[in-house]
C-alpha cells in the first residue's frame, strides 16, 4: 500500500518532483527525462512511467526557468522516437513467440488484445493515435514489430507521433502552466491530463467486454 501511495503521489506532485529534479541534478534532469521518456516508450514492462502529465509539467517548469523549453522539447523527442524504434526492434526479434505466454506478467493479454484493436480499427495509424494512450503507447510499436510492418512506414508513422505527442504537451504547459488558473488548480490538471489519457482505453475495455457478454449469450 506504501509503494502505491507513493506512486499516486508522485503523479498528483510530479511538477514539485521535476522542480526538486532540476533543482538538485541541474543538467542531468535532462538526462533523467530522456530516460523517463525512452523508458516509457522503448520498454514494454514499463508502461505505468508518466507520459503527458510529465510532459506538460516539463513544459510548465520550463516557463519558470528551470528547463530550456527547446531543448527540452527536441531531446524528448529523440528519446520517443529512439524507444519506439528500439521497441518496434524488440517486437521483430521475438516475433509469434510472445504471444505463447499465457500467464506472462508482461505481456498480459488484455494489453496487447487492447493494442490489436486499436490496430484493427486505425491501421498504421495506429502508431501515431497511440503516442497519446497509456499502455497502448507503449504496446504499439512492439506489436507493429511483431506484425513485421515494413520500417520505412513505421518510420514515418514513428517519429510524425513523437513530434505531435512532444509539441503539444511540452509547449501546452510552457505557455498555459504557468497561468494563474492552472498554477492554482496544478494538481487537478494533472489529473484531468491523466483522466482524460486514459479514457480511450477504459472505453475500450467496456466495449471489448460488452462484446464478449454478447457473444456469450448468442
């Protein structure tokens, strides 16, 4: 219960997290978020590491001076672009065989029948609609290995979503964190950011389990 405490914690004060970040490491802070990023990203058993909400709150500190917002922006978008490749990599070399672990903690079926779905409905599109939906944006890329989509698609599809993903929240909270409103009500924005990150795969679910009850009965 401590860790998942701290956890929801970390989250709901990420902005006082990333001011102590750049407050006590200086230009490291920039590594550690590159890391966060890529981590995020690039490595399908790390699917719960803040995405959006680090990203505007980067943004908002950014306007306050502690982070140089471009470079913040075009280092971020690196470590997106290399994590989804490294990802897409990853899911190529491991191919079918994924899918043989049943009991997986990783690669839990939900997660990835959640993913298909997202693939069955958008296409390649898909890789760039996922940058702005936890978990599916860090199964996306794997799963487009496994699929052997063609790299120069996945490419482009790549770093077209990390480059919308990164601009708009990083530069959402550059020039809007810093208002007075926001300032005031920080914590609820966050979690408004994370509500709303979250909704498309909670609708999904829904429906996904609304269809199995309807195939049940049929």
């Amino acid at each position: 219960m401590e860790y998942i405490s701290t956890f929801i914690s970390f989250f709901l004060h990420i902005d006082k997290h990333l001011t102590e970040l750049a407050q006590n490491y200086g230009t490291w802070a920039y590594v550690i978020l590159f890391i966060i990023v890529f981590c995020e990203t690039g490595l399908v058993v790390t699917p719960f590491l803040p995405g959006d909400s680090l990203l505007f709150a980067a943004g908002a500190l950014a306007a306050q001076g502690a982070f140089d917002v471009n470079l913040l922006a075009v280092l971020l978008f690196v470590a997106a672009v290399i994590g989804d490749a490294v990802n897409y990599s990853i899911g190529r070399r491991m191919g079918p065989a994924v899918f043989e672990r049943k009991n997986s903690r990783v690669f839990k079926p939900e997660y990835l029948s959640r993913t298909h779905r997202f693939f069955e409905k958008y296409g390649s599109k898909t890789i760039v609609l996922a940058r702005f939906v936890p978990i599916v944006r860090t199964f996306a890329p794997f799963l487009a290995g496994v699929g052997t989509m063609s790299y120069a698609k996945f490419a482009l599809y790549n770093v077209t979503g990390a480059l919308l993903w990164i601009s708009l929240f990083t530069y959402s909270g550059f020039f809007f964190g810093t208002t007075p409103l926001v300032q005031k009500n920080f914590k609820l924005v966050i979690l408004g950011i994370i509500v709303i990150s979250i909704m498309p795969a909670v609708i999904e679910v829904v429906r996904a389990r609304k269809e199995a009850r309807a195939g049940a009965q049929g």
